[in-house]
C-alpha cells in the first residue's frame, strides 16, 4: 500500500519545525525545493499494491537513496547520519525533527531471490 507522509502543516506543540532550526540557504534545503517530487510519486505509485500493509513513503525512500549516493554512505552509516542532521531530514520531506530513523536501514537494499 502506497506510504504518505504525515500531513505536518499544523505546529505541533512538542516538536522541533525543522525550518525553525535550518539555514534555507544550504545546499540540501536548496537541492530538495528544486527537485521535482511530484515526478517521482507519479513514476513509482504504480508500483505500489493497493491493499496490504502501508510503505515507507515514496519521498522518503527515494530521498534517502539520493543522500546515500550524494554522501557515499552505507545503510547503517545513513541511519545514523540522518538521525543527527537535520538538513537530511528536510531533505527526505520531513516537517519535524525525528529522533529515530523511520525504517528499517535494510529496506534500502533487498536482494531478488
């Protein structure tokens, strides 16, 4: 089932905004409002079942593949990265600081059997 990712335009009392803590002039605040996401959504939702259990958001997954080819990072290194970076997390399309990566890090790569 296709993931979505959580409508975050209310503030949340409790939670960091990540545009309160991030310079918008950083490369990947700047790279992520130039990318087209919509694209991606568009070309990967076919794929997706339309019943079962939700996915990792298409944003999500196909930001963090990005990040790792940028970055020249492993799936555990990517984790870990993005847990403290918060320029990753925006990059990923995440509105709030999360302190826990949000899927299991070998989802990233599964080899066909």
């Amino acid at each position: 089932m296709l993931g979505i990712l959580p409508d975050q335009t209310q503030r949340e009392l409790f939670r960091i905004q990540l545009a309160d803590i991030i310079d918008t002039g950083h490369a990947l605040v700047l790279l992520a409002d130039a990318i087209d996401w919509q694209y991606f959504e568009n070309e990967f939702a076919p794929l997706y079942s339309n019943v079962g259990q939700r996915a990792v958001p298409i944003r999500l997954m196909v930001g963090c593949l990005m990040l790792k080819h940028l970055k020249n990072l492993g799936d555990e290194t990517l984790a870990k990265e993005w847990i403290e970076n918060p320029y990753m997390q925006y990059f990923c399309g995440m509105r709030c600081f999360e302190h826990d990566f949000p899927f299991d890090p070998s989802d990233l790569f599964r080899q066909a059997q």
